[in-house]
C-alpha cells in the first residue's frame, strides 16, 4: 500500500476528493428531504446517515489542504464512512434479491458507498488518531443506532423497511466492525503515521 501514499497525499487528488466528495455531500442530503419532511426536529442531525459520514470526510480533506489534522472528525469519517458504506451496498443488493428489481440509481448507490467505504480506510495513514477518538466516535455511532432502530428513523428502503429489526442487528455489529477497523487502521498501526503535506 505504501506505493499509494505520494498519489493520496498529491494536493491535486486532495481536491478532486474534497470537490466530489462535497458534491456527494449536497446531493446526499437533497435526497434525504422527503425523510426530512415526516421527521421530529430532534432527530434530524442522526436522519442522513451517509452525507453526514461524507461531510466528516470533506472536512477531514479540507483540514489537510490547509495542513491540519482534526483527529475527531477523522475518527467520525472513517467510521461512519466504512459503516454506512458498507451499509448502504448490503441494502441495495438486498433490495435486488428481495425485489428482483433495482433501479439504475441503486446501482449508483452501490458504486458510489463502495468507494466511500474504501476512502476512509485508504487515508488512515494519514490520521492522528487515538483511543480517546475512537471512543467518542463509538459514542456518536451506537447513539445513531439508538436513534434508527429503537426511535425508528433509520433510512427508509421501501420492501426492506419489514425487516428492520433484523437490519437493526446487523447494523449494531456493522457498528462494531467498523470501530474495530478504525481502530486497527488508525491507532494501532500508528508506526505508519504520515504528514500528508509533507508528500507532495
């Protein structure tokens, strides 16, 4: 993986990263809406799950443009990022299997949370992470969970929706997962720590 380092710390990738990834972002939280229009206003910052992870993301590529590492919101983004990622190309192929159907904006989906699941781990190098992070972000994700599957405001996926409880306790352990590797990618493997501004 170490042959990747130059090309992910290249300030022109940075860009294109944070530019897409901003993109995601907008269009993310635009497709959202109709979920945000039938939810209690306190519930609104945990609805849009993957935009969210995307936005912690930006702002993580954002902070390397300007030469900063903001260890919090890198904890979040590579959480939330591999979580909902992973997530949301499990449910779009479940709604294939389920449905016999998906519409070209599912494939879309899948493509599209594949790579979000990828990024975040891919950067970790670059990360100042600790415990301490991983903690709080554990905090954030499994209040998400709380707030999806017991207040049930988690995404809406039309023939899934009469398995939520099941998708609940898979997302639980996908939680899970997903701390375990950013610790493992983040805070373990702090030998491989880099200063992405110092490799291009």
């Amino acid at each position: 993986m170490r042959y990747l380092f130059p090309i992910l710390a290249n300030r022109t990738v940075v860009w294109i990263l944070f530019i897409v990834n901003l993109i995601g972002t907008i269009y993310g939280y635009i497709w959202y809406k109709p979920q945000f229009d039938v939810t209690p206003t306190k519930f609104l910052p945990f609805v849009p799950d993957s935009p969210t992870a995307s936005l912690f993301f930006t702002i993580v590529l954002f902070a390397f443009l300007i030469k900063k590492n903001w260890p919090f919101i890198e904890a979040l983004a590579i959480v939330t990022l591999f979580k909902y990622g992973v997530w949301a190309v499990v449910m779009n192929i479940l709604t294939l299997i389920v449905t016999g159907y998906l519409p070209w904006q599912g494939y879309m989906l899948i493509i599209s949370h594949g790579a979000m699941a990828i990024e975040g781990l891919l950067y970790s190098p670059f990360y100042r992470i600790k415990l301490k992070h991983i903690v709080l972000a554990a905090i954030w994700t499994l209040h998400n969970d709380v707030i999806d599957y017991v207040f049930m405001q988690f995404p809406k996926y039309g023939a899934l929706n009469v398995y939520a409880r099941e998708i609940g306790y898979f997302t639980f352990w996908l939680s899970i997962l997903s701390l375990g590797l950013a610790y493992y990618f983040s805070v373990r493997k702090n030998s491989l720590k880099l200063n992405i501004w110092n490799n291009r």
